[in-house]
C-alpha cells in the first residue's frame, strides 16, 4: 500500500529553527509537495521538490532524497503566525496526491 | 483569497435531507477536486474533473454525487449521508491533472455536520 509518515505534533519556541520530516512509500514519484493549513482555513502551497536537493524559498526550505523516500520542511527564525498544520503529499504514477496526516506545529513564546 | 471560492461554510443535514456543495474557481484551471478531511486523518481524494470530464471516483459510496458543468464550476450533491460522512470537504483546482507541477490550490472547505 501507499503511505506517508509525518509526526502528529510539534513543538518549537519562536525565533527558533524547526524541521519537520515526511518518509513516504508510495507506486511511483511524480514530486512531492507541503503545504500548510491554519485551523479553518485552506491548505495553502508552500513548496514542489521534484528532483533530490534543497529548495530555498525565504524562511521555508524543502529537502528531498528520492533514494530514502525522505523529505523535510525547514522554518526558520519562526513566527507565532506559523504555528499551523503542515501536510507533505506524494503525487505519485498515476499523478494522485497521496497526503500524509500533517504535523500539528505549535510555536511557544 | 487563494481564487477558490466554496459555499457555503458550514452545513448541518438530517439524514434524509438533500443539500448541495457549490465550489467555483478564477484560476483560469482545468482540473478540479473534491477531498474529504476528517480530523487527524490524511485527505482522501473522492473525485477528479479534468477537462470538465471525471477522471477519478475513489469508490466514493453513491450518495455524494459529483457534477461539473464547465472548468470553473464544481458542485457535490449530498443524499441519505450518515453521520460518519460528518467531515471537512475541501474543493481544489489546479492547471490541468497530469504531468508537471500542476500545483493544487484549495477553497477553505465547508465543514459538514450530519446529525
């Protein structure tokens, strides 16, 4: 079967540095995506990895090793707005997103 | 504002009442989606409009029925649910529903209670 793996819940004290690891088995990889999603609110994009490597975009950095099945979201110098849920998602052979359960973050003063 | 739109927000249904969720999207894409998100859970995909044809039915049971009158426009008709249909129905579209990117961008859902 398809699975992806994330921790449920996270704690980080703001100004800090967080990473939050997604491992996946999935048929087939097509890219993989996070996303983040405020209480009530809509999963909005964060980041694509589709080839091995890091990818930079501001305070949000996304690693991807194929060979491992392995990703992780960076935060950094974290705010108290980033406390959110944090989905990883697999697109995988037949181009379905396969989602992991999110990574409840929550961001201490 | 991700530029899709979901009515309405929050519904509440009776077991035997017949309610419709409505999505619209001003994107300019060609795919849509319909997701459930129950709590804890990962989303699960239900149904797939490519081209305003449904390429994907996840062996969603009959009672939700799909419909996609043009690219921009989805709707989910609800009949007879259960109570454990109680979830988060999230709306998403994205360019097209194959190769590339094809970044989804989802409405803020409506959040459904049947009781």
């Amino acid at each position: 079967g398809q699975n992806i793996d994330q921790p449920t819940e996270m704690t980080a004290t703001e100004g800090a540095i967080v990473q939050i690891n997604c491992t996946y088995q999935t048929s087939g990889f097509n890219g993989l995506f996070w996303y983040q999603q405020h209480a009530g609110e809509a999963p909005t994009f964060l980041s694509y990895n589709v080839l091995d490597g890091l990818e930079e975009k501001g305070r949000f950095s996304s690693f991807l090793s194929r060979s491992k099945g392995y990703s992780y979201l960076l935060l950094k110098e974290l705010q108290m707005k980033d406390s959110a849920s944090y989905l990883c998602a697999v697109r995988d052979s037949n181009y379905q997103l396969i989602w992991g359960a999110g990574t409840k973050l929550i961001i201490k003063p | 504002e991700t530029g899709v739109t979901q009515t309405p927000r929050h519904l509440v249904m009776g077991m035997t009442n017949k309610k419709s969720l409505k999505c619209e999207q001003h994107l300019g894409h060609n795919a849509m989606y319909w997701y459930k998100q129950s709590a804890k859970k990962p989303l699960e995909l239900m149904f797939v409009y490519n081209f305003k044809e449904q390429t994907e039915n996840n062996s969603v049971p009959s009672r939700f029925s799909p419909e996609c009158p043009n690219s921009s426009h989805l709707f989910l008709h609800l009949h007879t649910l259960q109570p454990e249909d109680s979830a988060l129905y999230l709306c998403a579209s994205s360019q097209s529903a194959g190769q590339g990117a094809n970044i989804q961008y989802f409405g803020a859902g409506t959040r459904l209670s049947v009781l």
